[in-house]
C-alpha cells in the first residue's frame, strides 16, 4: 500500500512555496497520496476585497492547486492573525489529520518570521501526536476514527535559512526537485490572488521568480538547481528513520 502524506501549514500557498516540489516527487517516484491543509483561507490577504470574499476566492485557488497533484484539501477554519494553540483549534487538527490518515507530515517550522506559521508548526505537532489516542475526542458528529500510529514529522525550511535573531538553521534533509519544479510552479499560479497583496504588503515582485530564487537557494546545498530542505522531527513518540530520504532514495551525503 503506498503511503499518504500531508502537508499542513498556515495560509494558502504556503505548502506551495515551501514542500510543492517534494509533494511532487513522493507521489511520481514513490506513488504517495498527497493530501494538503491549512489552518487558515487566508481572509487577510488582500487591499482590496473584504475578508470573505478573499478568503472565497484563496479558497478556490487552493482547491485548484492541490488538484494539481490530485490531492484532498482541507482547512482548519481558522482566521489570519488568529491561529491560537486553543482547544477548539486543536480539535480542529486533530481531526484533519484524522481525515487524512497521513504516514508523513510536513508542517510549518517552529520558529518563523509569522507567528501563524510558528502555531500552526505546534498545533501540527500535538495533533500528529493526539490523532492515535482513543479518548482524544474531535467532534461530537461523525468524527474520523484515530489513526493506527503517529506520523513521521518534518519541517519546512525557513524562508532566509535563519531563525528570528539570525542565526543558521541547517536542514536534516534536502530533496533535489529540479525535476518537478515546473509541477511546483504550476500549483504556485494557481495562488494569482496572491501576487498583487504580496507586492504591495510585501514588497515583492515577481510572484514565480521569488519561489525560483529560494529554490535555487536550496540547491546551492547539493550543487543542483533547485531544491526545497527540511528538518525532521524526532522527539519521543515520533518515528526516527528518515523516510522520505528512504523512499526517494537520497543518499545520506547528499542530505
């Protein structure tokens, strides 16, 4: 049986930007079920359309972009500038990842630039952890049952490889995807809402170009064009041996 994966980070595009290009290989190379989800549909992401009618239209956008890989999508139903380590919120997780019944997840990593990014990265976490527990309860109709075991768990790199004081954070694991990209880049365009916000709040251009740039940053790492690298989580009660590495079969002196 292949197995499944879920990328599950805060806002549309994120998992885009960040593990897209990895997604895509696991799933050609090593016939894995991709499944996407964020907490939130990004209502905050727009100088011009009100909150929910952004947050109709992200949603649509990663609808679309996750049909790129055929892959479920879900959201958590939290609000932009609102994701809170909270019962409610958890539950909420807990019962995606319930949903989605994933072997590997890829979450946001602990410490980023936006705290959305950094509770989410916890919230991921506990649920990967409380998704097997019996008398952890989600729903009071229809919940999805526990899942047999918890997952493996990686990070996403952070955008400038360094944390909020400046220091380096060196990835565990590097994955080649000069080969995908174009599959990345696609599912990144489905995000169209996204480039005039990121522009004006951001001051960024060149929607595509920026992902390329950070991909090619990454594969400095392992003298390829492009690539996207993680940290994999290994606290107790976490699987310890790096599957995706295993299933894509990178060699340890490339990781």
């Amino acid at each position: 049986m292949s197995m499944r994966v879920l990328a599950f980070m805060a806002h549309p595009d994120d998992v885009e930007f960040k593990s897209a290009g990895t997604l895509a290989r696991l799933k050609r190379e090593a016939g894995c079920q991709i499944a996407i989800a964020t907490a939130t549909s990004g209502d905050c992401g727009s100088a011009v359309q009100r909150p929910d009618e952004i947050a109709r239209i992200r949603h649509a956008e990663a609808l679309a972009s996750a049909k790129v890989l055929d892959a479920e999508y879900y959201c958590a139903g939290c609000a932009d500038l609102f994701v809170m380590y909270n019962e409610e919120n958890l539950r909420r997780f807990v019962e995606i990842v319930r949903k989605a019944r994933p072997d590997i997840v890829i979450a946001p990593p602990p410490m980023d630039y936006m705290v959305d990014h950094e509770v989410c990265s916890v919230l991921v976490r506990t649920a990967c952890f409380g998704a097997p527990i019996p008398n952890f309860w989600t729903a009071d109709v229809d919940p999805a049952p526990p899942i047999p075991a918890v997952p493996y768990l990686y990070y996403a790199a952070l955008v400038d490889d360094k944390d909020i004081y400046g220091n380096p954070i060196e990835p565990s694991l590097v994955v080649d995807i000069t080969e995908v990209q174009e599959v990345k880049k696609q599912m990144l365009a489905c995000h169209a809402s996204q480039r005039d916000w990121l522009r004006k709040h951001h001051g960024i251009d060149e929607y595509i170009d920026s992902m390329k740039r950070w991909d090619a940053a990454q594969g400095e790492r392992i003298g390829r064009p492009a690539a996207e690298s993680f940290r994999q989580h290994v606290g107790h009660g976490y699987p310890q041996d790096d599957v995706i590495a295993k299933l894509l079969k990178i060699d340890a002196g490339r990781k």
